[in-house]
C-alpha cells in the first residue's frame, strides 16, 4: 500500500482520507487552519439528491447518497440521517412542474412522490401554512455540518496508519522519483507517494499556476440559522424557487413560472431550510458570482426567508439567531467537478459547487479508482 497525502481538512479531503485509509493507505492529511473552517462547515449539511441533473450526475449522488448511509453506520458522530426532502409548491405554477417532476423517466430513482396539502401536514404537522402540495424525495439526507468533519476526525484518529497535520500551509510541492513533497512556510516537509490537494475555493498560492485557466469560478453565499424552534421538522425544506436553481427541473416548464421575487431575483435565491440537533433551523440561500464579493452580509435576503417560512409554517417566520457567508468553488465547464492530474499521482480535486457536500464520498472514491 502507499503513503498518501492529503491537502484540505474540508469534506472531500476528508473523504479522501477516509476512503483511503478504508483501503489500507498510510495517511497523512494537512489543512491550513488548526481546523476546517471554510464551505464544509457553513452549509446545510445536506446529502441533495433530489436536484441533481439527470444522467451521470444522478448516478455519482445516489452512489454517493449509498456511501453516506454506509458511512453514518460506521461513523455514527456525523449525525447523518436519511431524512428526506419536501419542496413545497405554493402557486399551481410551481404545483405543474412538481406533477411533471414525478413523471420524469428517472423520478423512481429519485424517490420522488407527490404529496398534496393534507398529506403534506399530515406528515409534517408544522406546516400549517399555506401552499398547494410537496414533492417528497426518499433519497435526500443530511448530516450535522458541526459534528460532521470532528466526528470522522475522531474516527479517522483511531487508526495508527491515519495523521493529522494542522497548521501547515502548503506554499511549495516538488516531486522526485520518491515521490511528492510539500512544504510549509516554516520549512516543514511531508514526503507521499501519492497526493490528492483539495483546497476548496483557495485557487491561489501555490495552485495559481495550475488553476488560473481552469474553469472555475468562487460563488459567493449568505446563509443564516433560526433561534430554536418549539416544534421538529424531520424533513428537509425547500421552496418552489429552487425548482429555478437544480438543474433536475431544468428541462421542464420552469418558463410557466410567475416572476420571481425581486430580492430573490437580484440575490439568485432558494430556500433550503433543515433543522439542527439543537432546534434551529439552518436556512439560505444567496448566490453571488462577480468578484470581487462585498464584505458586509445584506439583511434583506433574511426578511425575504423569513417571508417565505412564515408562508409554509403559518403565522411570521422564526426569528434569525446568527448570520453567516461562506464561498464555494464551483466548475463552469460540463463536469460534475474539476480533476486534474497535474504530476503522476498529483491531483486537484476542486469545484464541486454545491454539490460538494451531497457527492464528497463518491468523488473520493473515483479518485481511489483512478490510482488504482
């Protein structure tokens, strides 16, 4: 077996750790920071299969969704659960597309069902809004994004073959015919046969050379979480906006929609909304692609959320605790994300988007196969 490096502490390096050192490689994984603080950790800890464009990206989500149900057994600290999802119609536009959406030729696959109102309520009894029905999906799950990375790291940690290197920057990486070797700003070396850099939206430094004509681009996010909430939604949440926003619905009568929103048209808005172990909701979100990105976080993005859950609940919207940005890579080219060996076993893994929480598990396993 081999030594192997990874670079980024983030969910797809640690999923590259993970998967291997499930295969018997010694593993060394680095991260910046004396813990991950980026994307991995400012999102909904969502597993979306629901959204996920047809055909080879559908395929690579549901093996990974399988993965995740594997991974939340035998982790168990992630606070994985397969939750499923409701998107929520409330105007009979928005009910069209869910009908047509249970008619598409891979919806069993999905797990999507259409629910009406009442069957909606019945299920979810919070919901006490108003709105004309739910597309549910059995195959969506989510995990605890603040217990996620420190639950697998403490699983990761019981293994002799597996280390965890903290604070080392990579500014440098050489190779020779014994292998790759990056180096620290301090002059610390960490020597592998094999490298895997997952830097998330980090593009610069040391990778600028190799991704300055890459297509990718930073997205910009603003996302927040609810004061706890009185009652349990068991459920995902997503509004008819994000039927805009997954290019599941793309091929269907999105152009019979009512205007959007104008907040959410200028901010490119969905709402995605799961409940947290502790009773609030994490809730979002805004998109923004044109650096460079403003500092300050807006405040109508959160009053136009809390309009819309205030419609699917009934009564106003929660009232919003803690408000956050966060930015992703995202790939603009027609791959599901970007791979690029740029020496012999070098290689970036990066521009998930967001998708990178939902596929982290199987992209690491592709890259598993490709050394192999």
């Amino acid at each position: 077996m081999s030594k192997v490096t990874v670079v980024g502490g983030g969910i797809i390096g640690t999923m590259h750790a993970y998967l291997a050192l499930g295969a018997g490689h010694e593993v060394v994984q680095i991260e910046r920071d004396p813990i991950a603080q980026s994307a991995s950790v400012r999102n909904f800890g969502l597993v979306w299969v629901s959204g996920r464009a047809a055909g080879a990206e559908l395929e690579l989500a549901l093996r990974a969704r399988e993965l995740w149900g594997e991974i939340g057994i035998g982790v168990g600290t992630i606070g994985f659960r397969a939750n499923g999802s409701l998107t929520i119609a409330r105007n009979n536009e928005e009910l069209g597309i869910l009908e047509e959406a249970v008619s598409m030729p891979d919806s069993k696959s999905r797990g999507f069902e259409l629910l009406t109102a009442e069957e909606t309520l019945k299920l979810e009894p919070a919901l006490a809004g108003n709105y004309l029905g739910a597309l549910h999906c059995f195959k969506d799950a989510a995990v605890e994004p603040q217990l996620l990375l420190a639950g697998l790291r403490e699983f990761l940690l019981e293994n002799s073959k597996y280390q965890w290197l903290p604070n080392f920057e990579v500014v440098d990486i050489s190779t020779t015919e014994s292998g790759h070797h990056l180096h620290d700003i301090s002059g610390q070396k960490v020597s592998a046969d094999l490298t895997v850099i997952c830097a998330g939206a980090n593009h610069l430094g040391f990778l600028t050379e190799h991704l300055q004509s890459a297509p990718l681009r930073r997205v910009y996010l603003q996302m927040g979480a609810t004061t706890p909430l009185p009652f349990k939604i068991a459920h995902s949440i997503a509004d008819g906006d994000s039927l805009r926003y997954y290019p599941a619905f793309k091929n269907l009568s999105l152009a019979n929609l009512p205007p959007q929103n104008d907040i959410a048209r200028r901010h490119h808005m969905q709402l995605l909304a799961v409940q947290r172990f502790d009773g609030s909701m994490t809730i979002g979100d805004t998109h923004e692609y044109d650096e460079p990105f403003g500092h300050e976080l807006a405040e109508e993005p959160y009053e136009h959320l809390r309009g819309v859950m205030g419609a699917i609940f009934g009564g106003q919207g929660p009232a919003i605790a803690k408000r956050w940005d966060g930015i992703y890579s995202q790939t603009t080219g027609p791959e599901i994300y970007y791979r690029r060996e740029i020496a012999s076993g070098l290689t970036v893994v990066t521009g998930g988007g967001g998708r990178g929480n939902t596929l982290a598990p199987a992209i690491a396993e592709e890259t598993l196969s490709k050394w192999k």
